[in-house]
C-alpha cells in the first residue's frame, strides 16, 4: 500500500518537475500511438464498410483471417516489422529501423485488423436495410457507402478508440522494433519495463499512472469527438 | 402495357419462394398486391424494383426509360429511418435527382403534409414511432415523383387516422404523376379502397388478377376463398 503511495507521489513530481526526458517519452508515446491509430484508421475504415457491404466468394474465408489477425501476438508483428525493415531485409534500404517509424509501422499492423474487424461487424449489421432504402430511393454507390459510413460513425469510433487503447498498452513490437534507445525511440510501455527490470518499483508505477491518464485523456478527447458527430 | 414479367423464378436455398409464368403491369394504375406471409408479395416488389435479380425470367420495362432514368422508388417493408431529421431524410433522394436548396425543401415539406408529418419536420427521424417513421418514409418515397412506385405494406403500422390521409396521398401522386404504384397489403378493404386492380398471391405464385370488386366478389380461385375468408369486404 505505501508503494503505491509512493507511486502516486513519484508520479506528481515526475509531471511537476519538468524533466526533460520524461516529457520526451509522454510526447514520443502521444506522436507514435495517435499516428498509428490515424493511419491504421485510414486503411481500416473503409476496407471495413466495402467488406462488410460487399459480397464475394472469400468474404467469410477474409473475416476469418482479419478475426484471427485481431489477435495477433505484438511480439510477432514486431518481429515481422522487424525482418522486413532489418538491413538484410526487402525494406532495409530505407534505414527505418530503431526509429520512431518503425514503431509506427508495427503498431498500425496490430491495430489495422481490430479496427477493420469491428468496422465490419457494424457494417453487417445495418447494410441490408440501408441498401434497400437507399435503393429505393435511387441512391447511387458512393453516396450509399457514405451513408453507410454515416449510420455506422459511433461504432466505427469505437473502433478507432479500441486501435488506439491497443496501441498505447503495446509493448512487444515497439521494444523489438524500436529498441528502446534513450531519447529516440523510448516511450512509456518500455520505459516501465526498463524500471522494473532495474528494480525501480515506485518509477515504474509512476509512468504505469502517467500512461493511464494519458490513455484516459485521448480516450475522452476522442468520446467528445464521438458525442459531436 | 409499361412493365411485363415473364417466367420469374426466385429460388432461394433451392426453395422456389416466387414463380410467376406471366404478369402485366399497365401505366398509371395501381396494384394491390395481397396475400398471406410468406406468398412472395415482398419478393415480387424486390424484383420488379432491381434490388433483386431473379433466379430465372425477365422483367421487362417496355418503355426503357425507366430503369435507364432510375424511374422507380421503392419503400421497403421494415422502414429505416437516418440518423438524421425528418425533413433531411425526406429531402434525401431528391438531392440525388439534383433537385436541391429550397426547391428539394418545399417539395420535401409538400409531401410531409400530406402525410400529417410536416410539425415533425425538424425533429430527429430517430425519435419518431413505428407509424410516425412509415408515414415519413411514404412522403420520402412518393416525393421523388417516378413513374413506377413499390410499396411495401406502407401503412401496417400507422392508425386510422393516418391510413386514411396514406391512401389519399398515394392516389393524389397517382392522378399527379400517372405514376404506376404497386402495393402490398394484408388488407383487403384497403385494397378495395384504392386499388385499380388486385394481385393475389400464394405460395410464390399469383393465382388471381382483376378488379377489386370482381376478385372479391367471386373469387374463381380456391387459395383466394381461403385468404379472403376471414374478411369482410
């Protein structure tokens, strides 16, 4: 209990004290996580409303495997992320790894599939009967995917805010893809993990407290986008 | 003669839920098409609409405008409603016909009227009940003026009051118009009401066609003494 205490206590100081290299992980971590959700979102999207309004012959073979990816383990992501970006790799020549970029990457290839999946769950619950009305009322293809996309906004948010809470808790990719150098590629996740491995129990905590409320606050950014739209 | 079914077959899951050999619709009247669930009444509109193809036959549209100019509306039976405001969904397929601004408005608030729906026109359409939003998905449907017009069931969920100014608005746009509206409906005294002509289906099939009067009257056929038998005309 006095752990924790200390925690919360080490926690306000470490925001109050304006350390650099603190304050370098929060931005790092608020940069990486928001654009890999963006990004992923963007790619996401609108894959999810044209599967899930779609009907092809390997529609149920895809949804089975962007379910399956929804689990994908970090560590494999980041290890894949990791061969292809790695020197001898097919994108080696572009010198992304360890870098900022890289850890991009890996995450929009975690969160890419949970966003499409859940899209396309919402999208399958409503395109029978936005169809036919918009059918009926002689509306043309892209502007019933535009509805669709209307009618489906507060899932498909949710969605995003389940990308991006997958984002900001990963840690598996960004270590093997980032490597945790200090005031380059170190956000709060291996930042933890580096603490508690030097046995720094009370820092440790204190970013687990930072990255919670950072965490909270994009969430309830996000939920008054949500309640706008 | 404007829209003539030949053959149609649907088959779904190897059950043939519609077979119709033959079928004529002429311009400007208006169809009644009866019968109890499961007759293929739905079915029947999908296909003539094109959102659904059939498993075999054609339907043709003799004057080809019509499908080449998007001239068909059609109202489904399970209303949805946009998350948007009654007269933002009224306006909608007009905006597509590049009608828009005030124009699309007036036209969009004219046909809310007649359905008794124009107080409710900046209220959320996802606030409204069951026969509120099937009046207001009519005057959607019946506002975009196109020369063949499908109704499913459009007033099973609205009361007396509202059936009564439905069935005035579908006979206003069809003398309007000369539209050609083809309807469903559980009821026959609707049917009779304001019908030109009645289709009676069963099991996929249509077993009779005629008059109002003629087919209710003295129904030639077994199935339609069984389905009118629990109405009084």
């Amino acid at each position: 209990m006095r752990e924790i205490l200390n925690s919360f206590i080490e926690a306000f100081e470490l925001i109050i004290s304006l350390d650099k290299e603190i304050y370098g992980i929060i931005l790092l971590t608020i940069v990486v996580t928001v654009l890999s959700t963006i990004v992923a979102a963007a790619l996401a999207v609108p894959t999810g409303i044209i599967i899930g309004s779609s009907e092809f012959r390997a529609k149920r073979l895809l949804i089975r495997l962007i379910n399956t990816l929804m689990g994908l383990p970090p560590v494999v992501a980041g290890l894949i992320v990791y061969l292809l970006l790695s020197r001898k790799g097919p994108l080696g020549d572009f010198a992304l790894l360890f870098t900022p970029a890289a850890m991009v990457i890996a995450q929009v290839l975690i969160i890419l599939p949970i966003i499409t999946g859940i899209t396309i769950g919402a999208v399958k619950l409503k395109v029978k009967a936005i169809r036919e009305t918009c059918a009926g009322l002689g509306l043309g293809n892209i502007r019933t995917l535009f509805m669709l996309f209307h009618e489906c906004r507060y899932p498909v948010m949710s969605a995003v805010m389940a990308g991006y809470g997958r984002a900001i808790a990963e840690v598996g990719a960004v270590m093997l893809v980032g490597g945790n150098i200090q005031y380059n590629t170190r956000v709060m996740t291996t930042a933890i993990v580096l603490e508690t491995g030097k046995g720094n129990y009370d820092r440790a905590l204190a970013l687990g407290i930072i990255l919670l409320a950072l965490s909270f606050l994009v969430n309830w950014l996000l939920q008054h986008i949500q309640e706008d739209l | 003669m404007r829209v003539e079914l030949k053959g149609i077959k649907k088959i779904y899951h190897d059950k043939v839920v519609l077979d119709i050999s033959s079928l004529g619709l002429e311009k400007g009247k208006i169809y009644a098409v009866l019968g109890p669930n499961g007759s293929g009444k739905t079915t029947l509109l999908k296909i003539l609409s094109g959102i659904e193809k059939a498993s075999e036959g054609l339907v043709h549209y003799l004057d080809m405008e019509m499908l080449q100019e998007k001239q068909i509306a059609y109202m489904p039976q399970k209303v949805y409603m946009f998350d948007l405001t009654v007269l933002e969904n009224t306006v909608l397929g007009l905006k597509e016909r590049k009608i828009c601004g005030t124009e699309a408005e007036k036209l969009a608030m004219e046909a809310l009227e007649q359905v008794g729906m124009n107080s409710f026109s900046r209220k959320k359409a996802r606030c409204l009940s069951g026969g509120e939003a099937q009046r207001v998905a009519l005057a959607r449907t019946l506002a975009l003026g196109k020369e063949l017009v499908l109704l499913d069931e459009p007033a099973s969920a609205t009361d007396i009051a509202g059936v009564d100014l439905v069935e005035k608005y579908i006979c206003c746009v069809n003398e309007k118009n000369g539209s050609t509206i083809v309807f469903t409906t559980h009821n026959p005294s609707q049917a009779a009401r304001i019908a030109d002509e009645v289709i009676i289906m069963s099991g996929g099939r249509v077993v009779e066609k005629g008059k109002p009067s003629m087919v209710f009257n003295s129904p030639q056929n077994q199935e339609t003494r069984d389905f009118l038998k629990s109405w009084r005309i």
